[in-house]
C-alpha cells in the first residue's frame, strides 16, 4: 500500500467523509471564509458599479448598431 492510499484522518478530504453534522459544519465553515474576505468600500463600490453599468449600455448600444446595419443591408439586398 503506498503512502497516497493512506488518508490522514485531519485532511480536508477524511474531514469531509466522515459525515456527522453537516449542515452545522458547513454554517460554520462559511462563516470562517466570509471572514476572511476584503469587502470593498463605498467609494469603490460605487465607482466600479458605475463602470459595469456604463460598459453595458456601451456594449448593448454597439450591438443594436450592429444589427440595425445588417437589418438595413438585408433589406437593401433582399
């Protein structure tokens, strides 16, 4: 038997199919990671919100245009 078929009873992997509660373990287990995360400020937010909304309205009138050009040549050709 090789050493990668051992599992270690304090890996992630062994932790995860032992079972037991895991409705409670994984509440917890997200409460840890949303600890970590680096919320951004306000100022941030906002500015970066305002960036992907007009980058859509950009992106989404680019497309229109697009089509309205092919519509027209389509008409004229056909």
């Amino acid at each position: 038997m090789n050493k990668k078929d051992i599992v270690k009873k304090d890996t992630p992997a062994a932790k995860e199919s032992a079972g037991g509660n895991g409705a409670t373990e994984f509440a917890i287990q997200t409460k840890e990671e949303l600890g970590k995360v680096v919320w951004p400020s306000r100022q941030q937010l906002i500015s970066e919100s305002a960036a992907v909304i007009l980058m859509v309205i950009l992106v989404s009138t680019i497309i229109y245009l697009i089509d309205k050009f092919f519509t027209w040549g389509a008409g004229k050709v056909f």
